[in-house]
C-alpha cells in the first residue's frame, strides 16, 4: 500500500512528532490497515476473489464452530484474530483442516457461497 502523495511530503519534510507515525506506532498503523477493509465492497471483491481461487471453501459446512480469536489469521480477509473477537471455524475437507473467519467475513462468505449478493 502506497502512501498518498500529501503525506508523503509531510512524513518527508519531518512535519510530525516519532509518536504521530503510523511507522513508529503499531496501533495507528493497524488503524490504518484496517480503514480499507470497512468498506464492505472491498471485502466482498477479495472474499470472491478467494472462493474462485480455492482459497476458501465453497461447499456447505456441515458444522461451524465458534469460539474467541487467538491470534492467527482470518483466510478471508487476512487480518488478525483477536480474542476479543468472535471466530467461526468451518471445515475445510479439500484441505483437511478448518478456515477460520471473522464473524462479519463469516456472514459475507456464506452470502457469497449461496450467491446472495
């Protein structure tokens, strides 16, 4: 992701404070990252990008479980699982494993796979 052309000349003429850069701040820098995947029609793309791909499942789950994020990777969106927040795991058979999804990435993937858009 590249840096837009006003802030790059702000970051370049030192116009900031180490603390105000998203480089130097780790929670700022994930605010950042996580501003492009709230619109919804972003993820959407990605997440159908990802199915035709086969890098998530297509067929119906039989069971999905759910349970608190422990820190490894949503396979929808690619963004970190938080234990503050709830992740569906449905199993993969092609793979012999299970993709975990956000619950918001969950609901968009089960719309998508059943072509309710």
């Amino acid at each position: 992701m590249t840096t837009p052309p006003d802030l790059e000349s702000y970051y370049a003429r030192g116009d900031y404070s180490a603390r105000e850069s998203p480089r130097s701040d780790p929670q700022r820098k994930a605010a950042i990252v996580m501003r492009r995947w709230r619109s919804e029609r972003i993820r959407v793309t990605y997440l159908r990008w990802k199915l035709c791909t086969g890098r998530l499942p297509y067929a119906n789950a039989s069971r999905i479980y759910g349970a608190p994020g422990s820190g490894g990777w949503c396979d929808a969106c690619d963004q970190l699982l938080e234990p503050t927040q709830l992740v569906m795991s449905i199993p993969w058979p092609s793979e012999k494993t299970f993709a975990h999804l956000h619950a918001d990435c969950f609901m968009l993937w089960e719309r998508e796979r059943r072509g309710q858009h």
